[in-house]
C-alpha cells in the first residue's frame, strides 16, 4: 500500500470489533512510531500512557464523547467499544501546555497511520472528561492528558466523498450505514497567490 493509500485508509473510527483484542505489546510498537515523530525543538515533552485491559479500558470508556455531529447516536455499543487507547499527555515541566498542541497532532497522527498500517482503526479524542481521567489515573500536576486515542479493529466501513464548496461538512451515516466523511476538494484547498 502506498503512502496516499494508507493515509486514505486511516480514518477515524468509531465502530469497533470488540472481540478482537490488542496486545499492550501492539501498543508499545505505536508508541515506538511516535518516539520517531518531530517535535519542537526535539523537545519531546509527550507521555504515552498505553491502556489494554479490560477493566482499565471500562473505566476510560464513559469518559469520552464520541461524533459531536450524531447527536442521535449514543457512542459504540459494548460489542463496538475500542479493545485498547493510548492517552497522550504533556509533561509541562519539560514545555507549557499552550505549546504541546502541534507536537501532539504529528504524534497521534503517526499513530493512527501506523495503525492503519497494521489494519487497526484509530480515533483521536479530544473530548473527554480530563478532571476525571487525571484523577483515575492519579497524575502529577505537571503531567496533562492532550488527547485519547481509540485504539481496536475497524468494525464500520468508511467512505470519504468529495465536499461541494459551502456544502455541510458534518459527517454522516447513510442509509447501508456507511460512516461518510466530506473532505474539501484539492481546487477548495490549493490557495494560488503572487508574491509581490
Ligand atoms: C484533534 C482532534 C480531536 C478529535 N476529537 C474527537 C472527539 O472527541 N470525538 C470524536 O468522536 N471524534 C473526534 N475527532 C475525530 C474527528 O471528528 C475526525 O477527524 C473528522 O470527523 C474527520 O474524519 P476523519 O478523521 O476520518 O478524516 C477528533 C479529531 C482530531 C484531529
């Protein structure tokens, strides 16, 4: 598979298997990736917490909020929920937290490409309940959760269409109940500007 390929491949995913597990070890080899990402100023001020047990992952699972845009739909159902997640955290004694944001996003985004790469679904997550995770996890104060990462078997199909210019962009179900994702086409996207 080639890199356009896997990068179409790896979308956020929200349905899982959840019969299938994921190994703490299959965790580890997506943390390894993200040891290789850049980081400001080779900082490197992320935390990689892996979570694969299953108690572990029943008391994260109602700390999340899943598709903003179907309010209709209540979050993955047992048989659907994620086996595993890596929680990504800024260590702020190394970088403030008002500057982890980009360092983070190349991160997780070179964990859901290794994923995919390996057929695992990924969903990044930025809306959880972050007093309640810091407590469960009794964390330092200098130890910040930034963003959870759905970690399990793809168990929905995909598809990504093309977005009109000024149409929605929120994401859909259609009626086989495909998970539809409207990218902006490469015309609404390339910015062609003189220099002066
Ligand atoms: C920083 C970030 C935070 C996100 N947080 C959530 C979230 O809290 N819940 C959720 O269901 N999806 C979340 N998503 C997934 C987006 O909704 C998803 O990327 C978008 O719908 C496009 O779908 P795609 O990733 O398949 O291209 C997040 C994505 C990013 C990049």
């Amino acid at each position: 598979m080639n890199m356009i390929e896997l990068i179409k491949k790896s979308r956020s995913v929200r349905r899982f298997d959840a019969s299938v597990p994921v190994t703490r070890d299959t965790l580890i080899g997506l943390i390894d990736a993200a040891r290789f990402a850049p980081t400001g100023a080779n900082k490197q001020p992320l935390r990689f917490l892996p979570v694969s047990e299953k108690a572990a992952c029943d008391k994260l699972f109602p700390m999340l909020h899943w598709a903003m845009a179907l309010p209709e739909w209540k979050g993955p159902e047992p048989n659907e929920r994620p086996a595993a997640y890596i929680v990504i955290l800024a260590d702020t004694e190394i970088v403030p937290e008002q500057r982890v944001a980009m360092d983070v996003g190349i991160a997780a985004q070179t964990i859901a490409l290794t994923a995919a790469s390996i057929d695992l679904g990924c969903c990044m997550l930025g809306a959880f309940k972050k007093e309640d995770l810091t407590q469960c996890l009794q964390l330092p104060d200098t130890l910040i959760p930034e963003l959870v990462l759905a970690i399990g078997k793809k168990g929905e199909n995909i598809r990504l269409v093309d977005a009109r210019k000024g149409n929605d962009l929120r994401y859909y179900r259609d009626e086989m109940d495909n998970h539809c994702v409207p990218k902006r086409t490469l015309d609404e996207l390339v910015y062609d500007h003189r220099f002066i």
